[in-house]
C-alpha cells in the first residue's frame, strides 16, 4: 500500500499550502496528517480527514475523495514550515501507512 | 498530561540486537494500544508494528516480522521493542506513538531514540 506525496511544496507567507496524498480510491478511508519539525517527534494536526486536536489553529483542514486527500494550510506562516505526512490505516493488512512525505517551504 | 519516555540512544554493531523502552504514563496503560515508529536520516516514517498492553498482542510489519519482538511491563507501564540482527540500514530514530481509542492514528509521541549500527 503506497501513498504519494509530492517530495516539495512552496509557498509564500500569507498564501494557501495544498498538500495532497494519493492512492486509488483513498476516498474510501480516513486520513491523518502530521507536521514534524526538524529534530522533533511528529505532530497530529488534522484527524479523520478533516478535524483538528486541540491546539491546533483553524488554518489546517483537511479533504478527502476520489484517489487524492489534501491537507490546506491557509494563511502560511513562517512556523508552519515543517515535513508534512499523510498516514492511513490499510484495512485488508492492519498495517499503518505513511505517505513518503511532503517538505513545505515558506519562501 | 500523556508523555511517552523513551530510552537514551544507542550504538550497537551489525548483527547485534537493541533494546529501545517507552515509559507511558498520564493515562491508563493498558487502554491503548502503543505502535513503533522509525525515521532513518533523511528518510520518512516508517511503521514497525504495534502492541496492546491489555493482553501483549502484537502485528508487526511484514518487513520486520522476522527480526522484531514487542513486549510490555504493565507493573511499569513500559513497552519494549527488540530489533535483531542489526545492520547499517537500521540506523534511525524509533519513536513509540500512542494510537488513538477510535481511529488508528498516533496522538502522541515519545522523544525518539536514535539507535546507531556501525562497525
């Protein structure tokens, strides 16, 4: 089971940040993301595709359908840039799977 | 408030066997289930398996089914996670991650333990 994430994304401060993590018919399952920050353990900012822990600013959201899940950034600040990974559960395995990542750049 | 504890970093060589503990506390122990996370340099997160402290049973990845061994302490509310027959390429940080009570994903994370193997 593989989810695709692009290597790199930029944006710049006060713009929208689109992450997207593919797979066939990921649409059909709930989707995580986490932000880690280089040095630190990984960090849960959207749950079940589109909710957010505690904490966490309004700014992520996060969508889910057909074979792409997005997670949104919305007015980027320089503190959001960070490595970005999607993750799901594979229900046929039981296996937890991680997108390869995502680097978002604040230009 | 939840923390996972992790064991200091290591540096073992190829072949050897490592030993890296989680001490959980600020929740009940045995409510939930604790997976094993690794992050060699560079890389991204890659999920090992996980146990549940209520009863010991663990899944792990097909990839590392082989060389790893789970197991808990519910006296001390401690996981442990054995990888065997170490090479360079397990060279990374493992972190230990608390999996949610509805969903599976990780709500909280412990430091990390950076584990080296070299000669």
């Amino acid at each position: 089971y593989v989810l695709t994430q692009p290597p790199s994304v930029s944006v710049a401060p006060g713009q929208t940040a689109r992450i997207t993590c593919g797979e066939n018919n990921i649409g059909s399952k709930t989707v995580h993301w986490y932000q880690q920050k280089p040095g630190q353990a990984p960090v849960l900012v959207v749950f079940d595709v589109r909710d957010r822990p505690s904490g966490i600013p309004e700014r992520f959201s996060g969508s889910n359908s057909g074979n792409t899940a997005t997670l949104t950034i919305s007015r980027v600040e320089a503190g959001d840039e960070a490595d970005y990974y999607c993750q799901v559960w594979d229900t046929s395995s039981g296996d937890r799977v991680f997108g390869g990542g995502t680097k978002l750049t604040v230009l | 408030q939840v923390q996972l504890m992790q064991s200091a970093a290591d540096v073992k060589k190829p072949g050897a066997s490592v030993q890296v503990s989680c001490e959980a506390s600020g929740y009940i122990f045995t409510s939930y289930t604790l997976s094993w996370v690794r992050q060699a340099p560079g890389q991204g997160l890659e999920w090992m398996g996980w146990i549940a402290p209520f009863n010991g049973n663990t899944k792990y990845a097909q990839k590392f089914q082989d060389r790893v061994t789970m197991t808990t302490d519910t006296s001390t509310s401690t996981v442990y996670m054995e990888l065997r027959n170490l090479r360079s390429d397990d060279t990374a940080v493992y972190y230990c991650a608390r999996e949610g009570l509805t969903s599976i994903l990780f709500d909280y994370w412990g430091q990390g333990t950076l584990v080296t193997v070299s000669s």
